[in-house]
C-alpha cells in the first residue's frame, strides 16, 4: 500500500505537465501557471480549514508550530513548485513527456541518493549507485531513440 502513493502522484505528474502544455497552448503558459496557483491556494485552503476545525487533527496541524521561527528556505519548496509548474511543459513541447520524464526520474534518484545520505545518514550502496546507472542508461536510450 505504502508504494501507491508515490505511483500515483508520478501518473499525476506526468498528467498535470501533459495537461498545462495543452492548457499552455491554448490560452498561455502563464495563464495555466495562474490557474494552478489559484486551485492549489483553494484546495489548501480547505485542508488547513478542515484541520483547523476537525478536533482529532487539532495537535496534527499545530504540532511545531512554535518550534522555530521562520526561516528563509521555508520559500524553496514553493519556488520549486513553481519551475516544476512552469518548466515541465516547456521541456514536454521540445522533448517529449517520455524524454522528459525519464530525465527527471534521473534526476530525482540522484538527488534522492544524496539527500539521503546527507541529511538522513542513509548510506551510498552499490545497489542505489547501479540503480541511478541504469536509469542515466535509459535517459541516453530514450533521447537517443
């Protein structure tokens, strides 16, 4: 069950990027960058509202809250939303969802490897580094295909 999730939100990446090319084609690229905007301020908007309200999330919600101050990095995950939003149907309309998407793959497990390992203490095995080889093997397969 544990690896549904992330099974699903690859279909939803590949969905969402498909979809803001066509969105992008037909009314602008900045126009769909706006209308994402707008449904992920609603829909996160009604999560925060029904956990503010809903009692058995109450702690869930407030759990750190005053654990720390803001901090300046806190803005990263949405700048990179933001590239993600806007640089996935660029990449779509000149390489293709398959080229595209295989690259990312690469380089979200290489990325992977290093947080891991960086942040989390997680060890560089021979079985991670032979899984990013034969991925980097697929990116050069599928652009040269």
């Amino acid at each position: 069950m544990n690896i549904l999730l992330p099974l699903c939100l690859g279909v939803f990446a590949v969905l969402q990027a498909g979809l803001n090319k066509k969105f992008g084609e037909s009314w602008s690229l900045s126009r769909a960058v706006l209308m994402n905007s707008f449904v992920l301020f609603l829909f996160a908007s009604l999560v925060f509202l029904y956990l503010k309200f809903s009692h058995s999330f109450e702690n869930s919600l407030y759990k750190n809250e005053v654990s720390q101050g803001f901090q300046w990095w806190y803005c990263l995950p949405g700048l990179f939303g933001f590239f993600l939003v806007t640089g996935l149907p660029c990449s779509i309309s000149t390489l293709g969802s398959t080229t595209t998407f295989i690259s990312v793959i690469a380089a979200q497990l290489i990325t992977s490897v290093i947080w891991d390992h960086l942040t989390d203490g997680h060890p560089v095995t021979i079985q991670k580094l032979s899984a990013v080889a034969l991925v980097m093997f697929g990116v050069v397969l599928v652009h040269r295909g």
